[in-house]
C-alpha cells in the first residue's frame, strides 16, 4: 500500500489534547508545537513517504536515483524541521500534521 502524500499547512487542531499523553517522548525531550513545525520540500516528503513505507536509506536513494549521503541530509533537515530525533517519528509527526497518509 502507498502512503498518500498531503500538500497545504498543517491541521488546525493538531497538538490539542483532551487528557494527558502516553506513550510519547519523555518530559525531558520535548518537541517543539506541530504548529511550528516548517513546511517540508516536495523531495524532503518523498523521502519521508519511502521511510513510511519502510524502505531504508540505501533503498530510497537507488529508487530516486540520488547517493545515500543525500537521503541522510534530506533526513536531517526533516528531522530538524518536525522537531523530531528519528524516522519513526518524523513520519508520526508528518501524519500528525495531515502531511502524509499512511
């Protein structure tokens, strides 16, 4: 199945909570409001709809036809963007934000 790719800002209500979370990040390693979060290049999405659909770094760099270094630094600034420390969860946040559909 092919993750969906959304264009356009963020969903208005997102970050808003009803209760307390679970199962988030800890106290101590907070990400910034997904308000904030800055809006992500077309190749900076493509590369985090492949990492959704569980390719790896070697994989998402022979199918777009760029090194493996490149697909690292698109990682890093999406990662540096979302407010995020890994691919899990920049592609939970990028759901979050209504950027991607699993």
């Amino acid at each position: 199945m092919a993750t969906q790719v959304r264009q356009g800002p963020g969903l208005a209500a997102v970050g808003e909570s009803d209760g307390p979370r679970t199962g988030g990040p800890s106290p101590t390693r907070e990400s910034p409001p997904l308000e904030k979060a800055s809006a992500l290049t077309a190749r900076e999405t493509e590369v985090l709809a492949l990492v959704a659909e569980g390719y790896s770094n070697k994989a998402i760099a022979f199918r777009l036809g760029i090194s493996e270094r490149t697909v690292k630094s698109h990682l890093t600034y999406v990662m540096a963007k979302l407010g995020t420390s890994d691919r899990t969860h920049s592609v939970v946040t990028a759901v979050r934000l209504g950027w991607l559909d699993l």
